[in-house]
C-alpha cells in the first residue's frame, strides 16, 4: 500500500469536521446552530457506518484488498461523528440535564433508536485495536456484527426524526438493505458449500 494512501483517507474523512467548523467559525451555521450541528454530524456518523459495512462488499467486487485496512478507520470516524452528535445533545441541547434526558430517551422514540445505535457503537470503538482483535480472538467477530444492529438503529433513528421529507433516510435505508442482502447471500453460498463439500468427502468415504 502507498504510504500516502492512508493519510489522504483519513484527511478524506475529517473533511466533514473541518467544513463544520469553518462554517461555526464564519457564523454560517443558520437560524439555528445547535440543530445544525447535530442533523450535520448526525448524518456524517450514518454515512460513515455505512461506508465502513461496504468495504468488505467492494473489495470483493474490486479485487482491491488493501481497502480492508481502512475499514477500521472509517469505522472509527464513525464512531467520532456519533460522539460529535450525542455530546451536541448532551451539552447544548440539554446542558447535562440528565433527568431530562433520560425522559426523552424512554418518551421519543426516535431518541430512543439514536441512543441504542451510539451505545453499540461504544463498546465496537473501545475495541477496535490490533492488540483487541487478537485479546478477543473468535469473540471479537462476534461483537462487531452489532454494528449491523447499530446501522438499523440509525437508520430507524433518522427515519423517525425527519417525519415528513423521508428521501434521505429512506437512501441511506436502501444502501444497509442492499448490504445487508449480500451478506445474507454470501452466508448463504458458504453454507451451501459446506454441506455440499460434506456430501461430496462422505460419498467418497463410502
């Protein structure tokens, strides 16, 4: 892999930071900042967890294996969008109310959908390292099909908050189905030839 090719993603990724905040910077964040911010972040968090589910589907497709070493990184921007927009909620929304807020999250369930998304998502961040994956062996596997579970939750999180104008959502919905059916297709294919490769060593065992 070229050793540019990696910084070059990562500045790829931050972009959506730095747009954020030369918009703060000039004051062009609307008639309202806080919403801003948090619709802005919100969906750069939607976008990158799902960005990070293709990679494995594209490499595939592209024969290109270097792209699975930036799935954990585009994951991880993921993760820090997600962060972005859940501390824009905490902090400026509700200034640590936290009586508040755990009202509006057992009240609304769209609030409800967006924090069992970015609490999936903590515990898939925090083991995201190299020396994790080998701690966790077979089990680390495991855990990380949750961000399937964490892309839903979003996806539902964003379908409900919108309400009337569900294009985007709906999008973003289209894209989780599409690589949610290949993964499904692919588990299938290698079931199929398990047992067909099963059926072939008993056949000649006999």
């Amino acid at each position: 892999m070229r050793f540019w090719l990696k910084p070059t993603i990562f500045l790829i990724c931050a972009i959506p930071f730095g747009q954020l905040a030369y918009n703060a910077n000039s004051g062009d964040l609307g008639v309202n900042p806080i919403d801003t911010i948090t619709r802005f972040t919100g969906s750069w968090a939607l976008i990158f967890l799902i960005g990070s589910l293709a990679v494995t589907p594209l490499r595939r497709l592209t024969g290109w294996n270097e792209l699975i070493k930036f799935r954990r990184m585009i994951g991880l921007f993921a993760f820090a969008y997600a962060l972005a927009h859940f501390a824009t909620y905490l902090v400026l929304d509700y200034f640590f109310d936290w009586q508040a807020i755990a009202k509006d999250i057992l009240k609304r369930p769209y609030v409800t959908a967006g924090f069992t998304a970015f609490v999936i998502m903590i515990p898939l961040a925090l083991t995201s390292s190299a020396a994790m994956i080998r701690r966790l062996g077979k089990r680390w596997q495991q855990l990380h099909r949750l961000v399937y579970v964490a892309a839903i939750a979003g996806v539902i999180h964003f379908y409900w908050l919108v309400k009337a104008d569900i294009r985007r959502p709906a999008q973003y919905g289209a894209v989780l189905a599409l690589l949610l059916g290949w993964r499904l297709v692919v588990k299938l294919r290698r079931r199929n030839a398990a047992k067909f490769a099963a059926g072939a060593s008993l056949a000649r065992s006999q």
